[in-house]
C-alpha cells in the first residue's frame, strides 16, 4: 500500500475516533432535604394530594430546576389525603412547581412515595 494511501487512511480512522458520542443531558432536578411538611388538600383531588406545605424546614434549599425532590422527614397528612390521617416518616415528594407564600415554601403538583 503507497504510504500516501496509508496516511489517509489512518488520518480517516484518527478523525472518526476523536468523534465521542455525548449522552443527553439529564433532566435538572432539585433535590433537598426537609425536617417536615403538612399535606394539604387544595382541591377534590384524591389520594395522593397535588399539594405539600414545607414551611421553613428545608434548610439550604436552592432551585436548580425541576422536579422538585424533597425528602420529608416527617410528613403530618392531613384532610384524609393519605391512606390514613396520619404522620408518616421518610416520604419522598416529587413536585412539578414549588411557591414561596411570605415565608412558607409550598410545593404543588406532587406525586408521594413513603
């Protein structure tokens, strides 16, 4: 094989390895950690409800896109919203949109895993 040829070629095969194949970026998601929350009903919507108060408790929150992720320490589940009205502990909310109302954060759109 001429040289010239054999330079093309590895100059082709040189070319075609620095390409990289870049994976689609994540969806960004805020994730923080939260003492408690009170569910709420903000509409006939049942189990599990669309809606979780958190107060102050979520220390260090900072948006970083959505979903919403907070972990809940201890979630106080109100208006029969919950299988139980009850207090559960450790739940996970994943929220669409979250709101500051005065001081409180509230997030809506959730969905609960506990």
């Amino acid at each position: 094989m001429p040289m010239r040829k054999l330079s093309a070629i590895l100059a082709a095969v040189t070319a075609a390895s620095a390409l990289v194949v870049v994976p689609a970026v994540a969806q960004a998601a805020t994730t923080t950690a939260c003492a408690s929350g009170v569910s709420v009903r903000t509409s006939s919507v049942p189990y599990p409800s669309p809606t979780v108060n958190l107060g102050t408790s979520c220390a260090g929150f900072a948006d970083a896109g959505a979903p919403y992720v907070f972990t809940i320490a201890r979630l106080n589940a109100v208006y029969h919203q919950f299988p139980t009205n009850a207090v559960y502990t450790n739940v996970t909310a994943t929220c669409s949109t979250y709101s500051y109302s005065g001081t409180p954060l509230v997030a809506t759109g959730c969905t609960y895993v506990f």
